[in-house]
C-alpha cells in the first residue's frame, strides 16, 4: 500500500516540525503536574519550578495552535474543525497523547508501519488509555483529596476509582463529591466507552477477516 505525498503546505510543515518538541513538552508537563499533585512536601522552590515548567509548555501549546490557526486561514472554521485540539489546549493534561501521534507518524515516514492497522488500533488505544487514566487518577486525586466527605483520600483509591471508570464497570462507594472531580468523571466514562468500543470492535473486524480469509483457502467441498 503506498501512501499519499506529505502535504508541503506551510502548517504542514509547522507541524512536522513542531511534532517531535511538542510531545517532549507535554511529557514535562505531565512529570511536572505529577510531581506537584503527588510530592507537595518538596520543597517549595522545586514545587514552584514544576509549576514554571507546568505553564511554560501550556504556554508552548497555545503558541502552536495560535499559529496553526493563522497558517490554516480558516479563522472560526478553524476553531469548528478542530475541537480535540481545542478541547486539549483547555485541558493540557490530555496533551500526552500527542507521543502516541508521533510514533505513528515516525512509522509512516519509515514507510509501512510495522504492526498491522488492527494491532495498531488495539496498541494505541491501550497507550492511550494508559495515559489517560494516569492523568485522570491525577485530576481527580488533586481534586479530592482534601475535599470534605471525600472517599479518594489517597492516590491509590484515585487509580482504584479511575480503573473502574475506564472499565464501565462502576466503583462502589469510591464517588468525586467536588463539581471538577464529578466532570472528571463524565470525561473518563466517555472515554472509557469510546476506547472499549474501538478495541471491541477492531478485534471483531480482524476476527471476521482471519475467518474469512479461512474460507477462502478452504477447498470447496465434493
């Protein structure tokens, strides 16, 4: 299977080139929020240097979409066409998935990646649910821990909590009592059956296609 020439337009070039740098940020800002979120009994010049390096790559990320937006010419079309992006310069902890972008770009500029489109699919949709959950755990644990009534009252019950979410199986008497930890919440059952129903069915679609293909070489009966 070949693939399509790269674009050459100005944004594209802007986000080949911006790919491998912007992931690296998000990784700093994950480490950074967790370190702060998980070791508030560091010293505060450290906590406050995390909190720099924090808002110094969102700092990055609305840089790179203000000037995707400009490149694009689209203006508020721009905005309409691209929600996730929107959605994830509001909400950077989401920003780590980027890494999961990159691999696959850096495959297809290798040529054909080396997993098939279904391992593919289930592979990232595991990487992303590990990232996911771990940014969600640090949310919600953030948000609750201190809280009056709360029952995440460490992190464990936090990764305990956001386990149960992901797996839309439910989570007992472990519930957010804040208004954020309860959006967090809506956010990762969402997310849960959306990446549960991309795993289902991608592992149905190459179950129906190893049947198939068996009975093709089968031969026919008499």
């Amino acid at each position: 299977m070949d693939y399509a020439p790269e674009d050459d337009s100005p944004k594209a070039r802007w986000e080949r080139r911006t790919e491998i740098p912007l992931a690296v940020a998000s990784l700093v800002f994950l480490a950074a929020y967790a370190v702060r979120v998980l070791a508030d009994e560091l010293p505060d010049a450290l906590l406050d240097l995390c909190l720099s390096l924090t808002l110094a790559a969102w700092a990055l990320f609305a840089v790179d979409y203000a000037v995707r937006w400009r490149l694009s010419g689209q203006r508020l079309r721009f905005v309409r066409t691209h929600l996730l992006d929107t959605v994830v310069l509001v909400l950077p902890l989401l920003r780590p998935l980027r890494v999961v972008k990159v691999y696959e770009t850096v495959q297809r500029r290798h040529g054909r990646p080396r997993l098939a489109l279904h391992a593919r699919v289930m592979a990232y949709a595991g990487l992303s649910t590990l990232l996911l959950g771990f940014t969600g755990a640090l949310g919600v644990y953030q948000q609750e821990h201190g809280a009056p009534d709360a029952t995440i009252l460490t992190f464990g019950d936090a990764v305990w909590w956001t386990c149960s979410t992901l797996a839309t199986v439910g989570y007992g008497d472990v519930v957010p009592v804040t208004p954020v930890g309860r959006l967090i919440a809506i956010g990762m059952m969402g997310i849960g059956m959306a990446l549960l129903g991309a795993v289902t069915g991608t592992f149905a679609s190459w179950l129906l296609q190893v049947f198939s293909a068996e009975d093709d070489e089968r031969p026919p009966a008499g």
